[in-house]
C-alpha cells in the first residue's frame, strides 16, 4: 500500500482491508508504542466544504501518530477563489507533504487529485459519491462489535437513495459477503438499482425491502440509521408522515435483540433520541473513535511506516 492513493474502496483489496481493520486495533491497544511512528511527516487536509469529525479525525490521526498537519476548510480559504484548479493545487502541495485527505462537494474531485499529485491521496468525502475511511470506520465497529464483519443481518434505515455511507458500505459487505440486507425506508427514498444490484450479483447476499422499522428491528444485528431529509420530499404533507417512522426512541429499542448495535454516521439531527445514548447498543461515538483508529492504520500505511511492534496477519488469517 506504500504509495498509493485510496479514492473508493475498491482501491484497496479484501486482504488490505482486513489488515487494516487489524492494524487499527493494534493502534488502539498500543497507543504509546506507536506515537513516533510518522515522525518527520506531514499531512495536509484539503477541505474545500465544511466538516468538523472528518477533518478533526484526519488530523488528529496524524498527529497521534508523531507527524504533522498543515491545510484548510472551507474554499473560500484556497486559492481555488483565484481560479486556480484542483490538479494545480495537488501538484503544488504535494512539494509540502507526505499524504493528503481531500474533502470536495463534487463528485470525482478526488479522483482527479489522486492523479495529479506526487504523493497518497486519501478521499475524504467526494460529494455525493464515495467516503471510504466511514466505511472503514463502520467496519471497524462491527469487528470490535461482533468480532466478525460477515454473517450478520444489517439494517439500513432512513435515506436509502442519496447516502453515500449506506452505499458504500453495502457494496463493501457484498465484497466480503454472507450478510442479509434489511433495507428500511420510505418509497421515496429507496435504495438505488445499482447497489440492489450488486446485492443481487453477490450469491451469499440477499435483501429485503421494507417501509416499517418497528416491525423488523426485532431481526436485526446491525442497525444503521441515517437522516430522512426534508429537502428531499415535493410534497412537506409525506415527509411529516414519514418523518418519525425514523426516530430511534427506547420504545423501538426495547424490540431489538440485547447486542444489536446501532450505527450512525453522523452528524444526527432527530432519528436517534437522545435518550438511547446511554443504551449500551448505541455503537454510533464508538464509530468516532474507530474512524481514527481506520485513519492511523491507513496514513501509516500509504507513507510507508511500520508501526513498532506490529505483526501482520498471515495469509492463513486473511483467508479466514
């Protein structure tokens, strides 16, 4: 992975990525060991739209591991006010750093970065494309949840059609495969043909569609809840309707198995009531911690610095 850049998932192998979920838990159980590991390097978060959790999660990724950070958010702090263009950015910043993480509000902006640079592109968020390191970090929830990312029943509930975690992390289930689907929402915002249809390409895999969470969370082992967006009805009438189907209370928790967990990827609005925080099913700050942990494993990785101490897992483990 030295050297490469990560714009989707699919840049990386099932094997890299089932190194990485390992590595991160090395890293969160050797924290001082692994402090001074990418010293000397530097990092810079490209953030041409706002983001508090995945600029902060970037940086502090770098910096727990002894390196440091330069960048912005926010474009009107780049010099892209003076016309200048992404692939010119890239080739300028890449004389500056060692890796970058680009957040960017159009689609294949980061694909674009990753070829102009010299140095790993990591796509933090490309519009309504691709998030990788969420997903990433989604995973590293279920392996530190169940011990497993196969053989489990995710429910996915909320805004099926415009979330781009959602679909990213069904096509990365189906990769991995032996996972059911239990696709929740409103027929207004249900799931795209083409993420059906990579379920459907995925002989392990199967899916279901539904419009009532109450009456399947019973089923479940993973739920993830995301937002049902206003702006996203024609008609205001429906989304009030709809709109606290969605709302993950303590009535609906209590139908839920003992260790389901509760995935989100944040920020909420009112699909999670607060007072399912302190419910031990609710894995959602967990993920938090995790998509730092993802991101360790990752910078590491793309600059070449061995973690100390680390031992990789052998092909007989990856396999399994």
């Amino acid at each position: 992975m030295v050297g490469k850049s990560v714009v989707t998932l699919d840049d990386l192998s099932t094997n890299q990525i089932l190194e990485m979920l390992h590595k991160a838990e090395y890293i969160d159980a050797h924290r001082k060991e692994v402090s001074h590991t990418c010293e000397g390097r530097v990092l810079a978060t490209l953030f041409y739209e706002p983001s508090t959790r995945t600029r902060l999660s970037f940086e502090t990724a770098m910096l727990r591991l002894g390196g440091k950070v330069i960048g912005f958010a926010g474009a009107q702090l780049a010099s892209v006010t003076k016309g200048e263009t992404i692939s010119d950015t890239l080739k300028t910043v890449s004389n500056y750093v060692d890796v970058v993480a680009i957040r960017h509000p159009k689609e294949g902006a980061a694909l674009v970065a990753s070829r102009a640079a010299s140095v790993p592109v990591i796509n933090a968020g490309d519009g309504g494309h691709m998030h990788p390191t969420q997903t990433l970090a989604d995973l590293a929830t279920l392996q530190s949840r169940f011990g497993r990312i196969t053989d489990l029943t995710v429910g996915l509930c909320g805004d099926l059609t415009f979330g781009r975690t959602v679909h990213s992390l069904i096509e990365t289930l189906c990769r991995f495969g032996n996972v059911r689907f239990i696709l929740i929402s409103p027929d207004e915002l249900k799931t795209p043909q083409y993420v059906i249809d990579r379920i459907n390409a995925t002989p392990t895999c199967s899916y279901v569609e539904v419009r009532d969470l109450a009456s399947v969370i019973g089923d479940l082992d993973v739920l993830y809840m995301t937002r049902v967006q206003k702006e996203r009805f024609f008609n205001e009438d429906d989304y009030l309707r709809l709109r606290d189907t969605y709302i993950l209370d303590e009535e609906k928790l209590s139908l839920a198995k003992p260790h389901m967990a509760v995935l989100h990827p944040l920020p909420r609005v009112n699909e999670i009531a607060v007072e399912v925080d302190d419910d031990p099913r609710a894995a959602y700050f967990e993920q938090v911690k995790n998509g730092m942990l993802m991101r360790m494993a990752l910078e590491s990785s793309v600059v070449g610095d061995d973690l100390p101490g680390y031992e990789p897992l052998n092909p007989k483990e990856v396999q399994a």
